[in-house]
C-alpha cells in the first residue's frame, strides 16, 4: 500500500482554494478600526500624574444621557513606579478635580466624544467592581 502525504501539495485544487484571496479574500480588522475610520474612537489620557500615598487616581468616563451612543473600552495602557493596583468599576461618582478632553484618533476629524469625563484622586466607595489587577513596582502594563 502506498503511503500517502497527509498534507495537501501547493499544486492540488484543496490547496488553491484555500489560498487563493482573489476569490475569497480573509480580511479581517479589529473593531476599532472601523469606529477610528468613521471618526468615532477616541483616546483619553490621565497624563503624568503625582498620586499621594493612600490615594487613588480616579478617572471616570460618562455616558451622556440619551446620546444614543454606546461606549465602550478598547485598551488601557500605563506604567507605575510603585506597586499599584488597577480596578475597573461600574457606578460611583467622582468629584471633578479636572475634566480630560478625549482626543479624536482620526486626526483632524470634528466629531466630538459624548461622554463627560472626571479626573481627581481620592478614594472612591464600593460601586460595582468589574476587574482589579495589580501590578508591580516599575511595570508597564497594556491591557486589550
């Protein structure tokens, strides 16, 4: 009995079609990039901040009643030079110490963000806790 190759040759119909993106092209890209190419995603930055020992830095994003719009959170990036922890929380209020402007990535693009936003340090109670992470001192940490 002849053994057989397992492995379809590049010169074998299965083969072919399966690589032949003329006829079935794979093209896939991230949500993200559709939202940026439409002009509706955006990035907001808590910049270099000084947090004092026992503090949190609290950043709040709110939705603006009846925008129509949903947000939502693509990425988070940072770095510490202490140990730190990163906790995600739905609900709560934080009381404006500054107001970040959310920067649209489609550079010169008008659309403007819905959502209102807070910036402050302080503690906060317990709302809703979606997810805490802790990181280590001198990390750098980027989370999809």
């Amino acid at each position: 009995m002849t053994n057989y190759n397992v492995f379809n040759q590049s010169n074998r119909p299965l083969f072919t079609q399966l690589t032949n993106t003329f006829s079935a092209p794979g093209i896939e890209a991230s949500p993200d990039s559709g939202a940026a190419a439409a002009g509706s995603f955006f990035a907001l930055t808590t910049n270099n901040t000084s947090i004092p020992s026992n503090q949190n830095l609290l950043l709040q994003i709110l939705n603006a009643a009846g925008s129509g719009r949903t947000i939502r959170i693509s990425s988070l990036t940072g770095g510490t030079t202490a140990a730190a922890t990163l906790v995600i929380y739905s609900g709560g209020t934080v009381t404006v110490g500054s107001t970040p402007v959310p920067v649209n990535t489609l550079l010169g693009n008008t659309n403007a963000s819905v959502v209102t936003t807070r910036q402050n340090t302080g503690t906060l109670g317990e709302p809703s806790r979606v997810l805490q992470v802790f990181r280590s001192p001198q990390e750098f940490f980027h989370w999809i």
